[in-house]
C-alpha cells in the first residue's frame, strides 16, 4: 500500500500578520502622500518653505521636490499684492520690472540721485531676478507691402533679453508680441512718473505713489 502524505495541500502563499502590518503601513503611507500631493494642486508648496528643512533631508528627498516642481506643486514664493505692499511701504514704490527695461542712461540718473540703493525708493519683487528676465522680441510685421523689421521694448535697457524671430515665428507669436508691447507701455509711463518725481522723491517730499489711485490715472501715454 502506498505511502500517503497527510496535511493540507497549500494553494498559494499566506501573509503572516508581521507581513500584513507592514504592507499596510506601507499603503497608509503611499495614501498620506497622494493625499498630501492633491492638496498642493489647490494651494502649492513654496520654496521659501522648502527651504527651512535641514540640508540633508532636501538633498535626501531632491527626486520627489523635483517631481513637485514639474507638476507645479512647489513654486517659488508670490510677493504680496502691489496694493497691499505700498500701502505698507515707507518709500517710494517701484517695480523690479519697471526698473529693468528702463534705459541705461536713466537707470544712472536714478543712482545719482542716490536712490539705489535706498530706503527712498522700494522695489517690488514681481519678478525674480535669479531666475527670470524680461524678454523682448526682434520681429517681422506684415504690412499690405510685405514684411518691415519691428522690435518690442527700448534701445539700452538694463535688464532684458532679445529674441529674434522670422516671419513664420513672427505670425505665430503675435500675442507674446503684443504682451511686451503692453509691458513696456506700463513700464514706460512708470518710468516718465518716477523721472519727472525724482527730486521730491530723493529729498523724501514726494506724498503720491504711481501705483495709486488717482496718481496712474492720468499717465496713460
């Protein structure tokens, strides 16, 4: 006769409840952090932030805050809204942008004047200079005689960059062109405001501020 074997058969391999622990913590992690991800699609991680943790734990964690950065789910930090930081400011208030398409000469007049640097004259941060610049463009625009050479922005401004584009990239750009356009306008009629105020701003007797009303409402140019 035979020998037979008794016991039960195993169909499939059991998880013991050390194994089951663990797979769970593992699930109630990956959870924490999806839901942790889907918060920051309504209101995104800052660097500035970013930036308090302890370097070895950013160097430690670089491929996931690289990961948020691509979905834009860590972002640099916004400065306060223009009404609200002049309303604050003790000086006189000017965009970064502003200063960086003004011309080199005029930029000097407002360092003779001894405003930069100063606490006379506050520059808003609407853009980061590390990292952002001001771009113009070198285009071609269509007339009923064909195409004539344009450029958006001044001819020696402190701080921009040049892009030079043909007539395909031209007629495909126009709302990048119209944007620097309009840029620069703004830009432009600020400039003229704080030229024509540069002495009573430098000797602190200026009351008015451009980006306040009814100061901006009569510069249009």
């Amino acid at each position: 006769m035979p020998f037979i074997q008794k016991g039960i058969q195993k169909k499939g391999y059991t998880m013991n409840n050390k194994e089951k622990v663990l797979l769970i913590n593992e699930l109630m992690e990956l959870q924490q952090v999806e839901e942790f991800k889907s918060s920051l699609e309504e209101q995104p991680l800052t660097e500035d932030v970013v930036a308090m943790l302890p370097t070895k734990v950013r160097l430690a964690n670089q491929q996931f805050l690289n990961e948020l950065r691509e979905n834009g789910q860590l972002v640099k930090p916004q400065p306060k809204p223009l009404a609200e930081y002049v309303k604050e400011s003790e000086g006189y208030v000017v965009k970064q942008s502003t200063i960086d398409q003004m011309e080199r000469e005029e930029y000097r007049q407002v360092i003779r004047a001894k405003l930069i640097p100063s606490d006379k004259l506050d520059i808003y941060p609407d853009i980061d200079r590390g990292s952002e610049i001001i771009e113009h463009y070198n285009f071609k625009m269509q007339t009923p005689t064909g195409y004539v050479d344009r450029s958006t922005g001044g001819v020696d401004m402190v701080r921009t960059s040049f892009r030079t584009m043909d007539e395909f990239e031209s007629d495909s750009n126009l709302g990048k062109i119209r944007d620097a356009q309009q840029s620069y306008k703004d830009a432009r009629s600020e400039i003229d405001y704080l030229l024509q105020n540069l002495e009573s701003i430098a000797n602190g007797t200026q009351n008015g501020q451009y980006h306040t009303e009814p100061v901006n409402s009569f510069l249009e140019v």
